[in-house]
C-alpha cells in the first residue's frame, strides 16, 4: 500500500483516501445578505465578434447564465467571495478565470474564447476492447460517485465520452473527451462535470473538475419533499456541516466529537486518542467571518448524530457513529461561517468522509438548516 508522509492506513481494503481536488473552493460564499452580479460580454479572440449562446457559470454552483445574441450575459444574486467562472461553447475552448467579488456591485468582465482547432483529414478510431472498457466504466463508476444510497440514483448519461488507462495493478486513470452529464435522481440535480483528471494509485484517489449544478423540476411534491431529505442528509456529517458547527464552538450540539491523533494505525492499533475541544483548533481572526484551523497529526472526527444507511467503512471499536480522518496540507488554513476553507486542495480525507463521492455533492449556492 502506498503511504503518504506519517499517514498510516488503517486495513486494506477497508481505508480509502480520497483526495478531493475540485475548483472553486477556496473564498467562497462569505456570510450576509450583501450579493453582488458578475456581468460582461463574451467574443471571438480571433475576430472579436460577439458570440451568443455561450454557458457562463461559477463552478460547483447552480449560478450561471447565458450570452445573447450580442455576447451579454449579467449573473445576479451572487453572495460576496471568490470564485472560479468557466466560460463553454461547442467550437470553442473552455475558459476559466478567477473572479473577486467583494463589494455588492456590478463587475463587468470581457471573456474572449479561442476557437477549437479542427484540422480536416482521415480519421482513424481506434475502439477499445468493449468487454474491458466495460469493466473499467463500472470501476470509474464506483469511485467516482460513490457507494452510498444516493450514489446508486446517480448515472452518467453520456459513459462514451469516457477513456480508461491502467498501468500496472496499482494505477488506474480516466479522462473524458467531452463533459459528463450526470443525472442525480436522488438529490435532484444534473451535473455537467468537465473532468479535468482523474487518477487511482494505489488506496489513493484524486480527481479534480469543474462541475455545473441545475435543479432538476420534480415531478410531483412527494418528489421534491423526499430531494430535500435526501440533500439534508447528505448535508448532516458532511465535512462542510462539521466545519460550520466548528466555526459555531457547537460541534457538540450538532453530534460531533473530535480527538487528535499523531497518525493513523494499522488494524486496531493507533497512537494516543486525545478528546479536543473547539478553542484546541480553532482560533479568532481580525475578521468576524473568518476563523483559523490549525492542528498537527490527524484529526478524528466521529458523528455521533445517526449512521447514514449503507455505511460499510470501517466500524471503529467504542465508536456508535461516523468516524471521519483527515490531515491539512498546511500548517494552518482559514475557515469561514459557511463551512468553506480558504486555501486550494487543503486537506486528505478518509473514511467516512471518504466514502462520500460526486454522488453526494451539494452545490456551494446550497443553504442549509443547521441542527
């Protein structure tokens, strides 16, 4: 098994860590009523004409908008932060830019998109084998959206567009040539994901792309009642619920319990478990939204609050809940009131945690109840 720094992995088999690398996390979504609407006009880099119809939207959001037959697109309602815009359009290639929204006020941006370069010619389609291209799109399906009760609502509508590479037993990637369209019955959204990597190594799994989030219109008020359910669950014990009890000090009042390891063991050996309260992490900053995480080692984190259904990792000993790991890629990073970490690609999650997948996501726009 592959190691990474002091980190020891439970049992194999039963400890995966996924490393979660999706854009738009850092800065975003600052507490208050204070919105603010990115707006602008899209052209031609080559000729600097206007184009129409193309997509804008803030990645890991539902937010976004179209161009009209000028090039203008205007995004409203947009809570103060930063975020990753990605601008599509077929023949075109896909831009991205960070956007800084700190005052509620217009910002007007120009976005110009380089044509896809389509050189005519002959084309030879290689096909892979079908039976193992099959078996590699169950396994990319599994990883990347999970096992969990609603992962198993989820399909990707367009598996075509899927490619699969497996180099030796321990590394197994996937890129897409298109974008995934994803239909979450369970939750009720469609994902276009464009996957920008996907990679399997060893117990280790990274993947990284820009999702776009649109609600899907429910059939029937049963069905959009039991979506709410569904979302709130996913919510509860998430690693976002976790971080806005934290910021609150109400990791208790909302089920938690956290206890600071210096590594995780192998089988039922671990280094000394110690109980941790909030003020142990987490600390004040001159900004009343704002808050430092800062630990060393390891931080368990157990949700004591229910077991969600299908909850197969491992089952710690003296434990009644969901236990969850994870490390920081810093020394310290910054925390806001809406659950959101500051820097890019923070921390390495495992289990609990790790078992939740693209199938469980919420979009950042999402607002929750707290317990």
């Amino acid at each position: 098994m592959r190691r990474n720094g002091s980190i020891r992995p439970y049992t194999e088999g039963f400890l995966l860590l996924v490393l979660m690398l999706i854009c738009c996390q850092p800065n975003t979504f600052a507490q208050g009523s204070q919105r603010a609407t990115l707006a602008g006009r899209v052209i031609d880099d080559s000729t600097s004409a206007p184009l129409a119809n193309v997509n804008i939207y803030i990645a890991n959001s539902t937010l976004g908008a179209n161009t009209n037959e000028d090039g203008i697109f205007e995004i409203r309602n947009i809570p103060l932060g930063n975020y990753d815009v990605v601008a599509s359009r077929i023949g075109y290639m896909l831009s991205t830019f960070r956007a800084s929204l700190r005052e509620p006020r217009k910002r007007e941006v120009e976005i110009r998109l380089k044509p896809t370069n389509v050189e005519m010619g002959e084309v030879v389609v290689s096909a892979p084998d079908p039976t193992e291209w099959k078996k590699d799109l169950s396994k990319f399906t599994e990883l990347f959206l999970g096992t969990t009760p609603n992962a198993r609502e989820c399909r990707i509508v367009n598996p075509e567009v899927l490619d699969f590479k497996a180099e030796g037993e321990d590394i197994f990637t996937a890129t897409a040539r298109r974008p995934l369209e994803i239909e979450n019955l369970a939750m009720g959204y469609h994902l276009t994901f464009y996957l920008k990597s996907f990679r399997m190594e060893g117990d280790i799994m990274t993947y990284e792309g820009l999702p776009k989030f649109v609600e899907l219109t429910p059939p029937s008020s049963k069905v959009k009642q039991q979506w709410n359910e569904n979302r709130m669950r996913a919510f509860r014990g998430s690693i976002r619920h976790f971080l806005m009890a934290l910021f609150r000090r109400e990791l208790n009042t909302a089920g938690y319990s956290i206890y600071h390891l210096d590594y995780l063991g192998v089988g039922n050996v671990a280094s000394d478990r110690k109980l941790l309260v909030e003020n142990e992490i987490l600390f004040d900053s001159p900004t009343v939204t704002m808050k430092t995480l800062r630990f060393s080692g390891v931080l368990e984190v157990e949700y004591w609050r229910e077991v969600e259904s299908g909850y197969n990792l491992l089952q710690k000993p003296g434990t009644t809940g969901q236990v969850s790991w994870f490390t920081l890629n810093y020394l310290a990073v910054g925390i806001n009131d809406r659950g959101f970490i500051n820097e890019a690609f923070p921390t390495k999650v495992y289990g609990y945690w790790s078992w939740k997948r693209v199938g469980d996501m919420l979009p950042l726009d999402f607002e929750p109840g707290m317990d």
